[in-house]
C-alpha cells in the first residue's frame, strides 16, 4: 500500500479506489479513508484511475514513474505524495493523542459549515460516501422541506422553540402526518447536536422538557393474519410470474422470522449456514458496536420458494433481484420498487379469498402489506406461548437488559421447533429440517 499511516491505537489513513463510484469509462474515484475508533470518514482526492492504471500506481516505486508505461501516471504520484507527506500525515499525526474528525476537517480547512443548510449538505455528503443512501435520502428530504419553508440560509441562531413551533404548524397545514413532522423533527434536532458537538447550547438549544417537544404518534395499527389465512395465500393461485414472486417473497419473509425484504434481497448462499440463514439485518450494520448475527431455520417453504426463484448457479445472492446492480444506489431502488409492487400484490391476492359462505376472509385486506408477515409471524407465535424472548431475538431485536444477554440466546433446536409451529403441521411433529440446502 502506497499511502499509509497507523498509530497503532485505531487511527489509520490510507488511499483507496472507490469501485462503488465507476463512470461509464469504468475510472473510479482516489480516496483517503482516515479511520478513527472503528469509524470511517473518506476524504476526495479529486482523481480517478481506472483497474489497470491502480494496480499499476500502486506496484510501481519512485523511479518507476519515469518510466514508458508508467510515466503518464507520475504527475498524480507526485500530488499525492505532497499532499499526504506534506499536509495530511502531519496533520493526522499532530492529532493523535487527542483526534477528532471535526478536528482534523478544521486543520484541513474543510469546516465550511456556516448554516443549518451547511450541516445538512455536509451530513448528506457523508453519509452517501459511507454508503447509507437511505439515511442520506431522510436528510434530503427534510432538507429540502426546510428550505421550502425558510430559505437557503438558515442560520444555527434562527432554529429557536417559535420556529419550530412555526414549522411543525406548516407542515400540519401542508397535510403532513404526526409520525412524519416527528421524524423530521428528530432529523433536524440530529443536525443541532452534530454527534455531540451541539451548534446550539444552553438556553438557545430549542429541543426538551419546557421548549420543543417532539410529538409521537402510535403510527397505523398493525394487522396480524391466522395461519388458516396465511396458509390461504400460500394455496393462491397467482395467475402471473410476477404476482407469485411477490406473494413467494411474503411467504418467505413470514416463514423466516419477519425478515423483511432489504435483508431478502441481500442473503447470498454464503449466509446458509447447516440449513439456517446466518446474517446481520442491513438496518443495523452501521448502528452497533457489535455484529449480531440473526439465525433462522430456513423451513420447507422456504426452501420450495429458494428452489423456484433462486439464482440457478447458487453463487452470490440467493434471489436474482440485485444481480445486475452496480452501486447501493441501484439496489436501494430495485428493492424498493419490488417491496411497493409486492404491497400492491399481496393486497389483491387477499381481496380475493373467500370463506366457504363466500364471504372475505381478510375484510380488512387493504391493511394487508409486507410488514405484516412480520407482525403474522410474531403475533402468530405469541398465541402460541412461545417465549416473547424468542420471538424478539428472531425480530432482531436489541437485547433489553443483560439478562437476557445472557439468558436470551436459544439453540437451533429451539429455533426450528418454535418456527415450525407455522407449519401447523397435524400428523407429524418429527420436522425434518436436517436436509441441508
């Protein structure tokens, strides 16, 4: 490696080619990635090189550079040389004993931030270059509304209690639900704090008991089906590939702990593990200090719908969905266009059942969408007496107390004969489950 530093206690910087940012010349962007306490923060080089052009930058010594084949690529080694001998080693150094990114962007001259505007742009930045596209389209939008409202300079000292209070009445008027102005209430307070370096202190700090005080709202009520209607769904006769993709999706989250359609997407064979998907949930991979890996018995339907719809080659993802995607950004919008489809679907299917006096089975089947396999699946359980324990660790849950650290984890055994109750399986209680995929 060309370009690195360590100190030995966690803070590192390094060059890197970011290969999720290719241009249609397939040149990727140079990056340094200063690495800080397991965070990482990626600074732009302004340069990019393509696959051959890397691997030759960074085989290739000092003297190499004035060579034929790798001449063309000495004026980029000598920018970055200066810049990383000259101003970012030295500076990264100087702080180690007591670094802080907010530290090193002002001894880079990169705190820019003047405004609310400012902060946003900058924590939208950030959080794109880290990967968290979805975060980063949440902190756009509320930007934008913002701006809607006030402009594109709002300075730190203009969010006080009364323009909250203003805000919260315009977005009331503007039809905007309780659950949503909340979220945007609590996007908005995250930019104040600045990841505990408030812009606002003390008595102009506009957030708390006796000032603004964020709503909450119960949000929609959930619904929760019985296995004799879930099962109904599963006999369904689809018509289409794609209705039968969609309802074998529901089907699969349903019977694999609620896992919801982000982490279905993402399994790759790799995650089955002895007839059990091993895998973190993709909303928590960058929230938790520590990896919890979620195990779930991958039960016979699930293992049908696998079969049916998986990549025949049996080689990176499980599901064919994200195959072709190049960046998150193409991901994000392929699962998201799939989960808005499947809601759709899966609410058609259940307007159709009938009982055997024809009337609806799912009356309220426009309530029907794909969080509630998820509720199903837990609710389903809990009549059942499993241990709300269980079920918790299967939702992935965060762990309550360390009680249940210690006393909340359940054997594989455990987990496929809690699971297998949805089977609602009369004449045989023996479960094979130990054909492995």
């Amino acid at each position: 490696m060309k370009y690195y530093y360590s100190n030995g206690e966690g803070l590192s910087v390094r060059l890197f080619r970011d290969i999720r940012r290719r241009d249609k010349n397939n040149n990727c962007p140079l990056k340094w990635c200063i690495t800080f306490d397991r965070e990482r923060i990626y600074y732009s080089t302004g340069k990019s090189l393509n696959a051959d052009d890397w691997d030759l930058f960074e085989k290739s010594g000092p003297k190499e550079f004035n060579k034929k084949n790798a001449k063309h690529l000495k004026p980029l080694f000598e920018d970055l040389s200066d810049y990383f001998n000259n101003v970012l080693e030295p500076k990264v150094k100087g702080l180690s004993n007591n670094f802080s990114f907010d530290a090193l962007n002002s001894e880079l001259g990169k705190s820019d931030i003047k405004n609310v505007n400012d902060a946003f742009n900058s924590k939208i930045n950030n959080l794109i270059e880290n990967n968290r596209i979805g975060n980063s389209t949440i902190y756009k939008t509320v930007r934008n509304s913002l701006e809607n409202f006030k402009g594109k300079n709002i300075s730190f000292n203009s969010i006080t209690i009364s323009f909250l209070n203003k805000y919260d009445a315009h977005l009331t008027a503007e039809g905007v639900k309780t659950a949503t102005i909340s979220l945007y209430m609590r996007t908005i307070r995250a930019i104040i704090n600045n990841d505990g370096k408030p812009y606002l202190k003390n008595e102009a700090y506009p957030f708390g008991r006796g000032k603004y005080l964020i709503k909450t709202s119960k949000g929609a009520e959930k619904i929760a089906l019985t296995l004799k209607q879930i099962h109904a769904i599963e006999a369904f006769e689809c018509g289409d590939q794609l209705t039968e993709f969609c309802r074998d999706m529901w089907l699969f989250s349903f019977y694999g702990s609620g896992i919801n359609f982000t982490d279905i997407f993402r399994l790759k064979y790799t995650d089955i593990v002895l007839g059990e998907l091993n895998f973190v949930r993709y909303k928590t991979r960058n929230t938790r200090n520590d990896e919890t890996y979620l195990n779930v018995p991958i039960l016979e339907p699930m293992k049908k719908i696998i079969k049916k719809h998986g990549n025949t080659s049996k080689g990176g993802y499980i599901f064919p969905l994200l195959n072709d995607c190049k960046n998150e950004t193409d991901r994000r919008k392929k699962i998201f266009n799939i989960t808005h489809e499947s809601n759709k679907r899966i609410k058609s299917i259940c307007r159709e059942l009938k009982n055997e006096d024809d009337t609806l089975m799912i009356p309220d089947y426009d309530s029907v969408n794909n969080y509630t396999a998820r509720h199903s699946y837990a609710t389903i359980l809990n009549k059942l007496r499993v241990p709300e324990s269980y079920i918790s660790e299967q939702l992935g849950h965060s762990k309550q107390s360390v009680t249940q650290g210690y006393f909340g984890e359940f054997f594989r055994d455990d987990r496929f004969k809690y699971n297998s109750l949805l089977l609602n399986l009369e004449s045989d209680s023996n479960v094979k489950y130990m054909n492995v995929i």
